[in-house]
C-alpha cells in the first residue's frame, strides 16, 4: 500500500440550493402581506427596484377553474437566467379577462359575493358606520389607574398600581394579597383596604379573586345582595350542576323566587374586564379572491395587497454609463440581476398559487356550491400529483394564506382534512362534514330528550358516516359541545330562567 501523496479525479452528484432558490422557496410560504412588507425591504435595498399601485394593465393572475395544469414553473436558477418564460410573459395584457377588486366596495355586482360575510361587499345605503372605527385601544389597567389617580394618593396609590399591575385581562387578581403584602413591605391590612377601594372601581366587579366575589360586587352594586343571592352565589358549583332542588333547600325560596334569583345571576359580567382592549383584532386579508361564473370558476390574487414591482432600466443605464470603479460595476450588475430574478420570482409566486388554489377549487367544488356538508376528504399528496409538484411546495403555498368566496372567508389549509368511511361502502366523507353533521343533530335536540353520543352514533350510521363512539367523542368535544349530562343541565336552568 502506498503511502505517498496523489491526486485523484472523482465525479459524483450534489443538490445544492443557492440563495435564490431558498428565497424563492420562502416566498411561497409568506402570505401577501409578508410579502409585501418583504418587497418595501428589497427596494429600500435595492436602488433599481420600484414598486406602483396594481393597474388595469397589471400582471394579475387568474384561472378559470376546472383548468388543464400549465408548464411546470420554472426554478429560481431558471428565472434569474432569464428562461422560463422571459420578461416577455411578464408584459401580457390580462385586463380583458381579468377582474379587479382592491377593496370591499369593488367586490358590489359581481356574479357571486366575494364578501367575508358572505354579503355584496357594498356600502350600505347610509355609508360607512363611523363608530366602527372608534379608537378601542384603552386598555384595562389605563382605566383602572386613572380612576385611582383621582381617589388615592401617596402610599395608597403606590399599592393601588401595583395591585392594578397583577390584575388581568379578565378582571381577576390572581395573585395572593399575603404575597403582595410581603412584596411591598406593606401591612396586609392596607393591602386589603386598598383593593377594597380598587372593586368600587368601573367596570363593577374588577379586582375579584374568583367568579363568586366577581358575581357578588355586581350584586351589592345592583343592591340584589340579600343573604339568599349570597348563598346561592356561595353555591355556584350545584348552579352548574342544575341541582335546583337542593338551591332551593340553601336558599329558603320558593321556585319562582329561585328562578328570578338566576336570571338576575346571567344578568352579570362574569368577565368585567373583557370589554377593554387587550391587544387589538387584526382582520384577516384574503389572498386569493374566489367568484362563480358562467365558464367556472374564477380566481384571482387580491392585488390590493400586492404592489407592481418594476426594475429601473433607466437609471440603471444612468449609472451604468457614469464613472465607475470594478467594485462599482460588479455591485450594480449583481443589483440589476437580482431585481430582475425577484421581478420574476414574484410573478412565478402567483402562478403557483393560482395553480394550486385552482385544483383545491376543482376538487371542492361542491364545498363552493352547498357548503361544508358536501367538503370532500383531500390530502396534500392528492394536490401534488394532479399539479405534477412536490407535497412540501403544496404545503407552502397553503400555508397562511385565506381565499375569499360567497361562503365567507377560509384558510387554504381548511380544505385538507382527514376522511371518514361511508358506512354503506360509499366514498368517504371529511371529518369536517362529519362534525357540521354533529352541529346540526345537537342543536336541533329536543330539551327533554338530549342525544347521548350513542344516540348520535347511530343517527350519523343512518345517514352514512361509518363513525364510532370514541371519535363522535373527540369531535364534540373539539367543537366545545358538552356532554349529554351537561347539556341537560344547561336545558334545565334554562328552562328555570
């Protein structure tokens, strides 16, 4: 064996991703808004790149569902060699097949709602509601310190923000006051003198340590505090479990009286703090825009949240023919290649999605026609191969991203669900079927005859879901349905209300 140095030429195979296409591969997964906020990043990077409002004459994207499967996309690599389509395919004029609604009211006369209630989109015949917009973003503790800035002063107010500080979004101050005293160096006393100060306080019933002390402020504040709402709220637990025989044997009244005494009960906040902001709803945006035409089915990208994005040749040459060193000249080439690949990536982004969204559209069509009833089991792997892409390219493409359409507003993931077998051998039918079908038997029940899950195992059997108990279960629960005992429980108070 030798031992001396040699050289040897081997030839062998590597996948490697370049920076392009793992950006590339980002860009599927962002919603339009990411990618928007993404886009403001690369221009205020990049001096050759410029983005203007989406125009008639834009680059919108949009199918007729069912459609045949176009060309394979091209990769990153592909694009920013400038194949794959060209710069030519990015100049087409769409705007005499193509629909634009950038905002709500545009959505108004269209065949199908496109709105998020399902509604016309339009205004309505008195204009905008103002007060929709009032500011909401007074928080609780704001509130809170306020009110105490005005009734307490130096060691007192001390105490009072940091009590205020430990009570939260609820209204609940879960934190022992013997802790709190400890905390400050402050007697328990005035620890308890100072909260007592802070549950007189709006909203009423604030600074409780549980629901019964909650439930009983608002009861001394409506002046309904006598001692037999004291036991009853003392009792809470038999008011859950509908025990009114045994209520009525604490509190000494008869079952009118008792039946008064919870309706005055229901009447309370158990969440006073609830109706102060915590953090603010942010609405949800839809990414794609869904509405039925004569042809099919129609889909388009919300280009209201897309920017056009256009490369600066102009400037580019401006800079290009001015003194420049080789440093200089390298930075601008690498500028002008990368607008150009994004340009193009962006444009390559949209015609995946609308790919996509197109077979989920033909696949759950009659999802689109008559509701979730008619949602068909759909895997990832099942979209993959009708599209002739990969499953992990699938999953990106759907992953945040909402579809607008005249039965509101879904996220594109809600249409994979996992399939539950037909009991007479028929096709298999979505989980999401099987629990619209749950909703529907559990609402309709009769209040004296509430449905055990068995009950409902065989009514699902007779209209075809092959299910069983465990998983007629695991659905109720996670529509945050009761049980059977519960729910009779409920139908009872509801009835002594």
């Amino acid at each position: 064996m030798s031992l001396a140095p040699r050289l040897d030429l081997r030839q062998s195979q590597s996948l490697v991703m370049t920076p392009q296409l793992q950006q590339a591969i980002r860009l599927l997964a962002l919603s339009n808004l990411e990618v928007e906020t993404f886009i403001a990043e690369e221009i205020e990077r990049n001096p050759l790149l410029e983005s203007t409002p989406q125009e008639d004459d834009g680059p919108v994207v949009e199918r007729e569902a069912p459609v045949a499967a176009s060309d394979e996309p091209a990769s990153a690599d592909s694009l920013v060699m400038g194949e794959g389509g060209g710069e030519a395919a990015l100049d087409v004029d769409f705007a005499a097949e193509s629909f634009h609604h950038d905002s709500a009211a545009d959505q108004a006369g269209m065949d199908g709602s496109l709105g998020m209630n399902g509604g016309s989109g339009g205004m309505p015949e008195d204009g905008p509601d103002l007060d929709a917009f009032a500011d909401t973003s007074l928080s609780l503790a704001d509130h809170l310190l306020h009110q105490a800035g005005e009734v307490l002063s130096g060691r007192d107010l001390f105490v009072a923000q940091h009590l205020i500080d430990l009570i939260d979004e609820a209204g609940y101050l879960t934190t022992p006051l013997l802790d709190v005293a400890n905390r400050l160096g402050a007697p328990l006393v005035e620890v308890e003198d100072v909260l007592g100060v802070i549950q007189t306080f709006d909203p009423t019933g604030v600074g409780a340590r549980d629901l019964a002390e909650c439930l009983a402020l608002q009861a001394k504040e409506a002046d309904r505090y006598d001692p037999c709402m004291a036991r009853l709220i003392d009792n809470l637990d038999l008011v859950a479990r509908g025990d009114l025989a045994r209520l009525k044997r604490l509190c000494d009244v008869d079952d009118e009286d008792l039946a008064d005494m919870i309706r005055e009960l229901r009447n309370y906040d158990p969440k006073p703090g609830g109706r102060f902001g915590g953090e603010a709803m942010q609405a949800v945006t839809p990414d794609l825009f869904i509405a039925q035409r004569k042809s099919g089915w129609a889909i388009e990208i919300n280009a209201a949240t897309l920017p056009r994005l256009l490369v600066n040749r102009s400037y580019y040459v401006e800079l290009s023919y001015g003194p420049q060193d080789k440093a200089s000249k390298a930075w601008l080439s690498d500028m002008l290649a990368s607008a150009n690949w994004l340009v193009k990536a962006l444009d390559q982004r949209q015609r995946t999605i609308i790919k996509v969204a197109s077979e989920i559209v033909k696949q759950q069509e009659a999802f689109f026609l008559h509701g979730v009833a008619h949602l068909k089991p759909m895997t990832l792997r099942q979209v993959a191969d009708a599209i002739e892409m990969h499953e992990s390219t699938v999953s990106r493409v759907t992953s945040n991203k909402y579809l607008s359409c005249a039965r509101g507003l879904f996220e594109l993931k809600y249409f994979f669900t996992s399939s539950i077998q037909s009991s007479d051998g028929g096709d298999a039918v979505s989980a999401e079927a099987v629990k619209s079908a749950i909703r529907a038997l559990i609402t309709a029940e009769d209040p004296k005859a509430i449905l055990s899950d068995d009950t409902l195992v065989d009514m699902l059997n007779a209209k075809g879901f092959g299910i069983a108990r465990r998983t007629v279960a695991k659905y109720r629960e996670a529509l945050g349905i009761g049980s059977s005992v519960q729910r009779r429980r409920q139908k009872a108070l509801e009835g002594v209300g």
